[in-house]
C-alpha cells in the first residue's frame, strides 16, 4: 500500500488535489478508519460502509459548503464527518462534550442541515434552494441523499412534488440499499426491486413523472461512475433524480450478511467483524422484550389484538409478534402519521390496537394523536418505547417532551410503568377494554428484575403507590426514574422523613392520594426522566394551586434545554435525577 491518503485530508478541498485513480485506495482507507473506530467506540456502522464511494464523489464533485450536501436521517454521514474536517475527533463520536452522531449545523459549516429523524433532506435542501433562486445564486448545488426506507415517508413525497413544479437547483440521490433499520417495506420498495431488475417499464417511471431529470439505477460502489454521472448532473438546469444501488455495510463481510444486526452493532473485532459479546446471564430484561413478548402472549389469547410499528420492528421487539402472527401485525414502514391514523381506523372497528412508536418519534405524528384519536376518543393504546434519556443518540432521539405533549390533550391517558411487572400488568388491562386512548411510556435499556414474569393483574386506572411511609418530606415519581429515588433513599439508611410515591399515571392524576400527601406534608419532591416545562411536576404544581395548597414543591426532571449525546448516567447527572443528586437533594430535608 502506498502512503496513507486519509490522513492528509482534512477538508474536501484537499480531497479535490487528488487524481481520480487514487479514490478507490481512499475508499478503502476511509472504510477502514470507520470500522476501526467504531469497532471500539460504537456507534451506527452499515448505513456509512454503504455510501463510502458516494460521499467521496459527492465532495469531490461538488463544490462543498458552497454547495449544500444534506445526508437524511444522518445514520450515513460518517465519512462525510471525516472528510469534513473531523477526523481527528471522530473517536469521540456520540460522546459527552464529543461530535454528535448525526450532522448539526453548529458542528460544521459543511454539515447543511441538522437531522436524525428521516425524510426531511428533500423540503430542506428544496428550501435551500429555492432562496438561492430568490438571491440569484443560480449556480449554486444543493444535494439530498435520501434511502429507499426514508423516501417511503409522505414528507418525502411532499418535498418531490413540490420540487418538480419548480426551477430550484435540486438534486436528490436515492441511496437504494433495500433496508432501513429493518428491511424496507411497502408497495415503493417493490417498485424499486422492479426498477433495478430491469422489469420495470421505461415509460412507467414515477420519479420522471414528477418532472425530474431521472438517472440510473447505477452502481454506487463504481466511484469512476458515480463521479461520471455527478459531474454530468452537475450541468443539468431543474430537478434531478439520480438512483444509486448500494450495499449497506459493504466491505465487513458479516455486516453485508447481517445488515439489521450491524445498523449498530456494538463493541466488535475490527479484522474479523465479529461482535464481541456481552454476557446477557442474569440480567433483567430489555423493556421493549417485555413489551414484545407480552403482547404476543396477549395476542394468542385476545384474536382482537393488533401490533402496528413504523420501521420499528426489530427494535420495539413487535417483531415476535410479526413473526408468530404475521396477519395482525404490521410494519408500515418510516410512516408515523399513518401508523396513528390506521390505528384509528382499526379501533373505530372494535380492534385492540398496540401501536408501538419511539417517544421521539410520535412527536411527528401529533396532529394525527389529537385529531384522529383523541377527539374521537377511540380506545388506541400507545407504546411509547425509547421514553426519557436515551443516551447517545443525543439531542434528536431523547423522548423527554411526551409527558408535556401528551398531558394537554383532553381524552389522552399517560401511564409510566416503575419496572417491568407494571409494564406487563399495564398492557394487560389495556386490551381489557379502555373508554379512552392510553400512552404507555417507558425507557430505552433494561429493567430492574430478572423475574419479572408473574400472572397479569389488573391495574386500577389513575391510581398512585405508596413506596414508603414517611414524616416530613413526600417525594412523589413517575415511572422507572422511581427506583433512582428508592436506591437514593436506601444510601441513606431510608431516614423515617421521607415518604416515597409511585404515580405511574400522570393523566388521570391520583387526586384522592394527592389531597392526603399535601395535607400531610410540609415539603414535596417531584422527579420525572422528562422535561420539566408542562410535565409530571407541573401536573402536581397545577393540583396545588387549584386546591389552594401552599406546601413547598421541588420539581426536579429535564431542564428548558435540548439535551446532547452522552451516556444516560451521564445525562441524568447533567439534569441532577441520578442517584447521587439526589442523595443531594434529600440530605439538605434531613
């Protein structure tokens, strides 16, 4: 191998003094960094393996950040990072105080447009666009790579139809790699599969059909082609399309194999690619398998019951189900606002209906809640997974905001489950029969008990716990950050002034036992893994002022920020609801 080529790149600048025939050793070199790193440190691995060639031709094309490059979703915009300036902080990636894992504006000039959820990359690099027009910059680029998965979504194809009823200086490249997170899904992806096994039709392209200048599908691991086609595209006026196939973890033989797998696998050897397994013995379980291994036990018992998931198979665990009951269970692909109103739909017909959405992703279909459920006060039950601090993913991810968003809508319930058997026992009487639409919230990782599996109880709607009996002080917690508070409160010898409530429903609140806690005691603590703007303390806060009561209230949850990346310790630190904060805070009542 002649000498390294990465490591004297450190802007695309420099990458456009290199002759064309060295990209590939590039190419390979970059491929390498990137497992190397990631190998150790973790992170997202297929998505950016997969368009190592297209993020070289692209910068090496392009007149990069005059031209805007915006990367959908951002899972893939690793060696775009690299290349961009920061290779030498790559190691701290998804890291407290490090780069984020996902492009941001303030990060890098060369990162356009910040991102994390899918299929944003059209309206924005359109907007870019368009005000470029308005500036008279009318040579200016402005580049959206978008995958198969992502392109799916209706927001995609509200950017393309707009695009194509206007002159804007828009080229999107569909990175076709036939996989999200999960496999692709959906009558698009068969399109697709048609188009690039030649059995589609030249005359029946749909993309043409919106008025773009369409190109491909080429291969995108041919970097001499790809820089062909993109240097030619660069000339044409108006829309352009251009379709790209790749293979998503190309160049890590087992992460081709196992592209769900290695989306992001963790801790692996770098040579082999080989996960480096951690010993799973003994360990409570992950909530989203309680999840999906209680539905699936329910569903076999109630033929009412129906899992819906937005691309979320595999990591809501509605794949169990899926793959048992394949009739009444449904991925409907990077769809939130479907997924909401076809539950709607279901229940308006007498069907259990589980939809299982992200927190932070459920904020995208908000209208549908309120318009399609809510107010027609149809039955649909939330499954909230990945609620609260979600760690690494940063910003974009945590699903802080829902206890707000979701406590203002009238008909709505909101239950947080403290562990495991609450979680069970929630689903359980959920698909008993409910006269309201109910979120149920809970967070990434694992529970606290190995053995949580016991026979469902029902559980009595709007009804809080005491934890333990106290004197002086009422701490009252919603949902699993509680058993921060219970390993706080046993650190100091569990002292007889505090008492320690469980209210794992925010809506309808526990008034009954709220009156008794405000009558009783002269301080309260409230602790949510949310924000503290419109959450759980403000629900407590509200109930006080109603009723006229003048107890001190301490709220304590997510401060008015947005949260970066970190570890979940780390940011429950940052927001002082960790264990030690809040011995902290206890002490100061003793």
């Amino acid at each position: 191998m002649s000498n390294n080529l990465l490591s004297s790149i450190n802007s695309p600048a420099d990458l456009r003094q290199l002759d064309v025939n060295q990209l590939p050793q590039l190419a390979q070199e970059l491929r390498d960094f990137i497992i190397d790193v990631v190998s150790v440190k973790e992170g997202h691995l297929g998505a950016s393996l997969g368009v190592v060639e297209l993020t070289i031709a692209l910068h090496y094309v392009f007149d990069t950040p005059n031209d805007s490059l915006i990367w959908d979703v951002g899972h893939q915009a690793y060696g775009h990072k690299i290349l961009t300036g920061r290779r030498d902080q790559f190691h701290t990636n998804r890291q407290l105080h490090g780069i984020s894992g996902f492009p941001k504006r303030d990060e890098s000039e060369y990162d356009a447009f910040g991102v994390g959820h899918s299929s944003t990359s059209i309206s924005a690099a359109l907007g870019m666009a368009i005000a470029a027009n308005l500036k008279g910059n009318i040579e200016q680029q402005h580049i959206a790579v978008i995958g198969d998965a992502s392109i799916a979504s209706g927001m995609a194809f509200e950017g393309l139809n707009h695009a194509g009823v206007t002159d804007a200086n828009l080229l999107v490249i569909l990175n076709d790699n036939a996989i999200g997170i999960d496999p692709s899904v959906g009558a698009l992806k068969n399109y697709l599969t048609a188009v690039k096994e030649g059995k589609n039709p030249k005359q029946n392209n749909m993309i043409k059909s919106l008025n773009f200048d369409y190109s491909g599908p080429i291969d995108g691991h041919n970097i001499q082609a790809v820089i062909e086609e993109l240097e030619r595209l660069k000339k044409v006026k108006g829309p352009k399309f251009l379709h790209v196939i790749t293979t998503k973890g190309k160049g890590l033989q087992q992460a081709e194999e196992n592209q769900v797998q290695y989306h992001a696998p963790g801790k692996f050897d770098a040579n082999t690619g080989e996960i480096i397994p951690k010993s799973e013995a003994n360990l409570p379980p992950k909530y989203q398998d309680v999840f999906g291994e209680t539905i699936l036990d329910l569903a076999q018992k109630n033929e009412k019951i129906i899992g819906i998931t937005p691309a979320m198979p595999t990591g809501s665990s509605l794949k169990l189900m899926m793959d048992a009951l394949p009739n009444r269970a449904f991925d409907v692909g990077i769809a939130e606002q479907h997924a909401v109103t076809l539950a709607a739909g279901m229940a308006t017909q007498g069907m259990v209906v589980f939809c299982n959405i992200y927190s932070t992703f459920l904020q995208r279909a908000y209208d549908q809640l309120i318009h399609d459920v809510a107010l027609q006060n149809l039955p649909v039950i939330f499954c909230l997974d990945r609620a609260g601090l979600v760690g690494e993913d940063g910003a974009t991810h945590h699903g802080i905001f829902d206890l707000a968003y979701l406590r203002c809508i009238p008909n709505m319930m909101v239950f947080s489950p403290i562990n495991e058997t609450a979680l069970q026992n929630i689903l359980y009487t959920a698909q008993l029969g409910l006269e309201h639409p109910i979120a149920i919230r809970y967070p990434r990782g694992r529970g606290q008990n190995t053995n949580w599996k016991s026979p469902y109880q029902k559980i009595t709607i709007g009804k809080a716990n005491c934890l333990k009996e106290g004197t002086k002080v009422a701490v009252v917690s919603n949902g699993t950050i509680g058993n921060n508070v219970i390993q706080a409160l046993e650190n100091l010898q569990n002292p007889s002034a505090f008492a320690h409530f469980d209210f794992p429903f925010v809506k309808p609140l526990d008034e009954k036992l709220l009156h008794t806690i405000f009558s009783k005691f002269e301080t309260i603590i409230s602790i949510e893994d949310g924000v503290i703007s419109g959450g759980f303390g403000s629900a407590i806060l509200e109930f006080a002022a109603a009723n006229n009561y003048h107890s001190k209230i301490q709220i304590l949850g997510v401060p008015d920020v947005f949260i970066e990346q970190g570890t979940v310790l780390e940011l429950q630190q940052y927001c002082k609801i960790d264990v030690l904060s809040l011995e902290k805070v206890f002490s100061q009542y003793l």
